[in-house]
C-alpha cells in the first residue's frame, strides 16, 4: 500500500523560472496538505485540500504561489517566478478524512534549491 | 494567532534513559494532539497521537495532556541512539478542520 508520494525529491531552478511540485496522496485518502520547512525551522502549513476543492489557503503567499487537487491525478503546488527565498524543503501529506482525529501521513518532501 | 511552543533543545540523555519532551499551545479548544519524529533530511513520521486528559502509552512511548494547563509531552523510556532526531509537536485548532499547526520541534540526542 503506497504511501504519500512527491516528486520530485529535489529540484533546482534558477530565479524567476517557475517550479511544480506533485503528490499523490495514499490510496483512500482525499485530503491533501501542502507544508513548507524552511532551514532549521519548523513545518508552516501552507494550503489545504480536497478534490477540486480549497479548503484553506490561509498559509498560502498572496503572489506566486498556488495550488490545485484536480479530479485527475495529483495535487500540484506551483511557484512563478521563483527567488532564492523559496528554497526550502515542501511536504505534501494526506489525511482519510477531514475530521480532526484523523493523523496526517507524509510524503518524502520536495527539496527546492533556487539558484 | 494560534501558536504551538517547544524548546529547540538540544536536549541531550544518556543511552537508556528517560527523555522528557515538552510542548504547549495556545488554543484551550484544540482537540488532537500529535507528535511526529523527523530525522534529519526526512520527511516527519507520526509516532504518537492523544486526544484526551491523561497518559497514552505506546510501547516505549508515552504521551501525556493536560488540557487546563494546554500542555503536552512525550517521554520515551529507555532511550536509544536511533532516537536521535527532532520530535514535532502538532496541534489541531479549534476551527481548523484537520489542518495541523506544528511546534518548531525539539532536537534530542541520545549520547552512548
């Protein structure tokens, strides 16, 4: 039974390019959250996710960032016009449901390195 | 703003011990409580989750809330060297849905 996958594992792209970033949540599960960990920092939630659906993007930048949960395939969480900033390591993981007790499973990450 | 607090540590214990982790948050309304194992470079595993006041054991780890003091922890008895990572402390708001707010994490060392 596969877990949360993300790809890809590591991803340079050099400023103002843009950067996509997938996951494909663990089967039976339609909840999708994006994390992002800067260095030597903790997680940041950054959106939430079901099916064709934001549920909350509170976490999101108001520029550049953005993200979708097609009916289709994976979660893509996308970045125009990357900067150095942006560099971090982002998480995907994916709950069964949206009720408070069910624990999020994490994907491996997608390290991004801006160059 | 709803904030989850852990000391960054590092919190070093000798091989065998007991390893006392802390954590306290923000929100008296919270509900699920969660702790999450990250080593270094990896993506963070779910270890233990707790729900009501109390201890939950698993293994040789145990859980602990205290919902008036909105505090929990996490001991590990006989602490080993491949426990040596960060351990997040995760936090699920009042209002949030199933949204996770984490602590920064506290880095423990388990030292032969």
């Amino acid at each position: 039974n596969a877990g949360v996958m993300q790809n890809p594992r590591h991803l340079v792209r050099r400023r103002g390019q843009e950067a996509r970033l997938r996951c494909s949540p663990m089967k039976g599960h339609s909840h999708v959250y994006w994390y992002r960990q800067l260095p030597e920092e903790g997680l940041k939630f950054m959106v939430y996710l079901q099916k064709e659906n934001i549920i909350d993007e509170s976490g999101m930048p108001k520029e550049r960032f953005s993200a979708e949960f097609p009916k289709e395939g994976p979660s893509i969480l996308r970045i125009q016009q990357v900067v150095r900033g942006d560099s971090a390591a982002y998480f995907c993981a994916s709950s069964a449901a949206g009720q408070i007790n069910s624990p999020l499973h994490f994907g491996n990450g997608t390290r991004l390195t801006v160059t | 703003q709803k904030e989850v607090e852990q000391n960054s540590g590092p919190l070093s214990v000798p091989e065998g011990a007991i390893a006392s982790l802390n954590c306290t948050y923000s929100d008296r309304g919270s509900q699920s409580f969660f702790w999450y194992r990250q080593y270094s470079g990896k993506s963070p595993e779910l270890i233990m989750s707790i729900y009501s006041n109390g201890d939950k054991e698993d293994g040789r780890f145990t859980a602990q809330l205290n919902k008036a003091s909105q505090y929990v922890s996490l001991l590990i008895r006989d602490s080993q060297p491949s426990d040596s990572a960060t351990y997040l402390c995760a936090v699920s708001f009042t209002g949030g849905g199933n949204k996770l707010t984490f602590g920064t994490g506290t880095q423990l060392k388990v030292e032969l």
